[in-house]
C-alpha cells in the first residue's frame, strides 16, 4: 500500500509538473504571436482577439495568462529592452580599449535597430502608448541602464563621476538618434560606414575630454 501510495505521488507531481510546462509553452505561443501583431499593427490597432486567433488559443485562455493588452505589451516590450540592455553590456565586457569600446557599444545599439527588420526598434521606440505612463518609464528605465554601463566604463579610466554620467547619456542618446534616421531613411549607407561615422563623432569629442 505504501509502495501504491509513493507511486500515486509522484504521478501527481509529474502530471502538475506537465501542466507548469503546457502553461509556460501556451505562454511563450502567446507572447510571440502578440509581438507580431504588435508590430505589424501597433499597440492600438493590434486586438486582443486577434492575438488569440494568432496564437490559437481561446481569449479566456489569453486572459488566464494576461490582464489585458497593456500587461502583453509591456511583456513584450520588456523582453526587448532586456535584449537591448544585454547587447550594450556584453559589447561593452567582451572589448578591451576605450575607442573599440565606443565602437562596439555604437555597433550593438544599431544591430539592435536592425534586427529583425527592426521588429524591436518599431516596438520600443515606434509604438506609442500615451494612455500608459508605466510602458514610457519602462523605456526610460532601460536608456538609464545602458547610460550606467557606458559611464561604469568612463569611471574605470578615472573620468569624474558626473562628467561619465553625463557623456555616457550622449553616447546613449546619440547612438539612439544615429541608428533611428539610419534605420527610418532606409539604411542609405552600408551599416559599418553609417557605425564608423558616428564612433567618429563620439570619439573625437572623447577623445579631448580628460
């Protein structure tokens, strides 16, 4: 009897195990298929139903794993600001010098514009949801993080404090504003010369800054 009950437990805990993983699977069909509506149609013009009908899952399924369009969107877009933060953080560790540094970190930024046919850029940078202060601050939060990498990077060669924080937020944001006319204007030139040109501007700035 007790050997019976030992294998009735272990079945139950397999089969809740099935669940947790059937779940996460739905979850994961779910998120992508609202990327895709996201960007082909922006936040307002994707729906609810049909993200269900993309991801072929009933909408009472869609709401067991999310409140609403706003928490799927902000899901999605998080993951790629996670992505973007990740790509200036492992540019920035795998790079040794200060111009290759500059260079790679400016690479990484217009990869990330590029990617996908500019699937993540269209979503964190194209897709306005002024009715939701919290996706905007998501937004804000992750050029921060990529600031606080590039200024950690300034600090370790003994730039002031301030002054790394404050050129690191250039880089950033110049970097931002670089691979969005790129991208919008149809990438009128080769990626490495449109990387190459603004490394140059970064660089001979920096390169004057003691």
């Amino acid at each position: 009897m007790t050997a019976m009950r030992g294998g009735v437990g272990n079945a139950h805990i397999f089969t809740r195990a099935d669940r947790g993983t059937d779940r996460a699977r739905r979850r994961e069909v779910v998120i992508r298929a609202a990327r895709d509506a996201f960007v082909d149609h922006g936040f307002h013009g994707a729906s609810m139903e049909e993200i269900s009908v993309r991801a072929q899952v009933s909408k009472p399924v869609l709401y067991n794993h999310f409140t609403g369009k706003v928490d799927l969107y902000s899901t999605v877009l998080q993951r790629y600001l996670d992505h973007m933060v990740g790509r200036i953080g492992d540019a920035l560790r795998t790079t040794t010098g200060y111009e290759n540094k500059a260079r790679r970190m400016v690479s990484a930024y217009f990869d990330f514009v590029d990617e996908d046919d500019g699937a993540g850029y269209t979503l964190v940078f194209d897709t306005p949801v002024p009715s939701e202060p919290s996706v905007e601050g998501r937004v804000r939060i992750a050029m921060a993080e990529c600031a606080a990498l590039v200024a950690a990077e300034l600090d370790a060669v003994g730039m002031d404090p301030y002054r790394a924080r404050a050129c690191a937020f250039g880089l950033v944001g110049a970097s931002h504003l670089a691979a969005r006319y790129w991208f919008d204007a149809g990438r009128p030139i080769p990626k490495i010369d449109a990387v190459d040109t603004t490394v140059a501007l970064f660089w001979t700035g920096l390169s004057g800054i003691g």
